[in-house]
C-alpha cells in the first residue's frame, strides 16, 4: 500500500474571475477533480460551509459555472482570537469540451464536497468504427 | 515605476501595468486590514487544518474546514491547555477505467494541537461537523473566566 501522506495547510486562492456581486466579499477558487469515464463527466470540488441551497450549477451552451456562497453565522460577543483561513465564497467556470445531456445532470452535495455527473451526449460517446474493405 | 518599467522594456504591454496596479490594490487591502484589526494573513501555523478562534466570556469557538470526512474520521481530544484535532482524508478511488482532466484535492493524514491561552473545561468540550465544517465549543475552566469585582 502506498504510504499515507501529511495534508499540507494552503491559503485559499482567490478567484480568478470573480463574479459581479451583489454583497462585498472575499471570493474563491474552490479545488476541483475532474475526471472521465466511458459515459460520464464528474467533477468534484471541495466547498466546505456551502448548504445546498447556497449553491448554484450553471450549464450554459459548453460553459460551466459553479458558484457556492457561505453564509457564516456571527457569533454575537463573541471576539476574533486567531484568523488562519478567510471565509467567502466559491466561483469557478469550466469550458466543456464535449457535449453534455443536460437532462441527466446529478449533482450532489455532502459533508462540503459537490460531486457533479455530467453524462456525455449520445454522440460524444466513443464509438468503434469499422473499416469495411471494398 | 510602472513608467520606468515600460520604459526599459518595450515590449511590456499594459497588461502587465495593470497586473501591478492590482496588486499594489491588494497589499493596500492587506495593509488596511491590519490597522482595523482583521490580521488575516500574517499569522497561520502551516499545520493542518487551518483554524479560526474566536471567544467570549464563557468559551472558545475553533472553527476548521474539513471537506469531505465523516465526522466519525475526526478525532478530537484535549488535555490542560492543548486541544488536538486528528484524522485521515481519504479520496475514494474513482475505478480504473477513468482519465483525470485535473487533480487538486488532496487527502492525507492530519494532526493538529492548538494551545489555547487558558485553562479549558476537557470534560464539557462540543463538537458539531455540518457541510464540511468542524466547530468545536471550548468552555473556559472557571478560574480562566473574567471575574467582576465591585468597589466598596
């Protein structure tokens, strides 16, 4: 088995396009996998403190956009000791290069992990082509 | 300077003028956020997780992001002053047959102490995980909590 590794503290990166908003704030890149299987697109990406109702997929012709906003309870009395990550929202936008059936998108959100299925159109689908001789 | 800069090197185009703009913008942003008293950045222990502390009169309140546990893979235990948060991230394998486009999330092992500036309640510690947020209830021991002292 391969040895396990220490997780390493990174800062937040800021987004690099960040959204028009409408209430000031920091705004992040949230770190994504994406990965392809024969039939699908699944991209999962890490937005601890987003609920799921703060969240929002946006599939627009080949452009993917996904946008998390957190809203943080404030503690009244309560008073700042140790700031080490910032709290803010989430952006990123992908560029699809296949074609998605956007009928079938799952998307699922647990313990601040989105998973998003995106499930290939029938005709990006890889299909073995034969040769006929003649 | 962004003149001198275009001026030694031609070929520097705007883009690069307004690169430095923004980033002056934001070491401005930074500096004022020390004066009013928001020191985000300079103070981070470089250990993970990273954490936010807060307290009132009663208790601490440490707050860490942890993406993707169950909050049966936390461990929590304290001692004195010191309170350690440990665990393992597991990212599940997705099965052979798959191609990566990217990799950025990370799993790994995780093992934190935070010593806390005062003696702490072990026995009342509370821990909640919701959407990938550990917050953890610290009670301050009685002779670390702020008294009143009245003037005869």
């Amino acid at each position: 088995m391969a040895e396990i590794k220490e997780l390493q503290a990174k800062e937040k990166v800021a987004a690099t396009v960040p959204p028009e908003q409408t209430k000031p704030g920091p705004v992040f890149n949230p770190n994504v996998d994406i990965l392809e299987t024969e039939k699908d697109i699944i991209m999962l990406a890490d937005i601890p403190g987003v609920k799921p109702e703060d969240l929002v997929i946006d599939l627009r012709d080949d452009t993917l956009t996904l946008t998390g906003e957190v809203k943080q309870a404030s503690r009244q009395n309560a008073e700042d000791i140790l700031m080490e990550y910032q709290v803010g929202s989430y952006h990123r936008q992908f560029t699809l290069a296949e074609m998605i059936d956007q009928n079938n998108i799952d998307a699922s959100l647990n313990n601040g992990v989105l998973r998003l299925t995106l499930p290939k159109a029938e005709k990006a689908k890889p299909r073995q082509i034969t040769v006929r001789a003649g | 300077m962004i003149l001198k800069r275009m001026l030694d090197f031609p070929n520097y185009g705007w883009r690069s003028a307004f690169d430095d703009l923004e980033r002056m913008r934001r070491d401005m942003d930074r500096l004022f956020g020390q004066v009013v008293g928001r020191a985000y950045w300079p103070t981070h222990a470089g250990v993970f997780p990273l954490v936010n502390i807060s307290e009132d009169k009663e208790n601490f309140f440490i707050s860490a992001e942890l993406p993707g546990l169950e909050s049966r893979e936390i461990q929590i235990s304290a001692t004195g002053k010191n309170l350690t948060i440990s665990g393992e991230r597991r990212i599940a394998s997705e099965g052979e047959n798959v191609k990566y486009h990217r990799r950025e999330r990370e799993g790994g092992q995780f093992n934190r102490v935070i010593a806390l500036p005062n003696d702490i309640e072990v026995d009342k510690i509370q821990a909640s995980y919701s959407n990938g947020i550990l917050s953890i209830t610290v009670p301050k021991a009685e002779a670390a909590k702020p008294k009143q002292i009245s003037i005869k």
